[in-house]
C-alpha cells in the first residue's frame, strides 16, 4: 500500500506555481495519505469534493482511502465504520457505468466480506464478480478490474486448495493492461502495477 500511495504522489508532483487550486487540493491528499495520515487525507478528499461537485475524482480517492484503511486495520469496529463511509460514497454517486467506480465497489464490498467470510460469502461473492465483470465489459482495457477479479477468483480458490494457474495468467495479462493504460483526466487511477507484479511474483511460489 505505501508503494501505491508513494507512487500516486510522485506522478502528480509538479511546481506550485503551475498547479491550479483543484490540483493542489489533490495533491495535498495524496501527500496526506503518502505521510499514513488517512483520516487527513480522506478529509482533504471530501473538502476539494464539495467544491469540485461534478467531478467523481475527488470522491473516488476518499472511497479509495477509506477502503484501503479498511484493509489494513485490525481494529473490527474501526474496519466496519471505514467500510460503511467508504460504501455511503460509492452507492450515493450515478457513476453505474464508470469502469473504475464499479470496481472500487466491487473492493469495498470485498473489504466487508472479510470481517466475517463464513456468513458473507455467500451473499456477497456474486455481487462483486457483477461488478468486476460490468467494469470489464465498460473497460476491457480496466487493468485494476482485471487484475481485481483474477485475485478475488484466485483467493476462493486457494480456500478450496485448487489450482491457481488460470488466475495468475489474468493477472499477467493485467500487467500488461497496466504498462500501456492512458488517460487524459487529471488524477485518473493508476494505481495496482506494483500489486499485480507482488500477486505474479507469489504465484511462483
């Protein structure tokens, strides 16, 4: 996760003076988040949103904020009041046919499906291959939704002790996804090559 956010804040650095107001409000979160200051950074996210309202950027990255933390704490009431903030956001927005929105969906949902595996599978594992495969069909070029749904698929399947080859191919061919990904719109995502690369390098294993 530091490689992703060190990585985020290094593509977005540029000289004060050329940034306008919207850009030093982003680069201020990613600068946040970069520093493990996430309930800061997911603030400043929400803050640049209010003022920027037609743009799904500043509220895709405090959902992204909030799900990642979800993540990496162990705290369960904690974890649970990230996810619940983080899934206000991403079912409050018309953004259904946003490639990156569904699956950053499809992540919350995952990050809620961990604090309890045995009762929310079930339930939860068809809604997030939906997603991710929705978010495919909007964007078969989506590396974050193609690498998103080979590791979901390639963690049920280690649970079951089958085999995993399938999945780690996706996953390459995500990789490549990631190596000539474009995009015209300030602050579009970028993030997950470090994260496929770490998925590839253990399926070796």
């Amino acid at each position: 996760m530091k490689t992703l956010i060190t990585a985020l804040v290094f593509l977005f650095s540029t000289t004060a003076f050329a940034q306008s107001a919207y850009e030093k409000g982003m680069q201020q979160g990613l600068t946040l988040w970069k520093s493990d200051k996430s309930t800061e950074a997911a603030a400043q996210f929400e803050r640049v949103s209010q003022v920027e309202k037609e743009n799904w950027i500043p509220v895709y990255y405090q959902a992204l904020v909030l799900t990642t933390s979800a993540f990496a704490t162990n705290d369960m009431e904690e974890k649970a009041t990230l996810i619940s903030s983080a899934q206000h956001l991403l079912e409050n927005s018309a953004q259904e046919n946003n490639s990156e929105w569904l699956t950053l969906k499809a992540m919350n949902l995952i990050a809620d499906l961990t604090t309890d595996p045995m009762t929310k599978a079930k339930t939860l594992s068809p809604t997030i291959m939906a997603l991710y495969e929705k978010a495919i069909q909007l964007d078969p070029t989506n590396p974050r939704a193609a690498m998103g749904i080979a590791e979901f698929q390639m963690g049920s399947k280690k649970y079951f002790n089958q085999d995993i080859s399938k999945e780690c191919e996706a996953v390459k061919k995500a990789l490549n996804l990631f190596e000539v990904q474009k995009s015209t719109i300030p602050f579009a995502p970028t993030w997950g090559k470090e994260r496929a690369e770490q998925i590839i390098q253990n399926c070796g294993k």
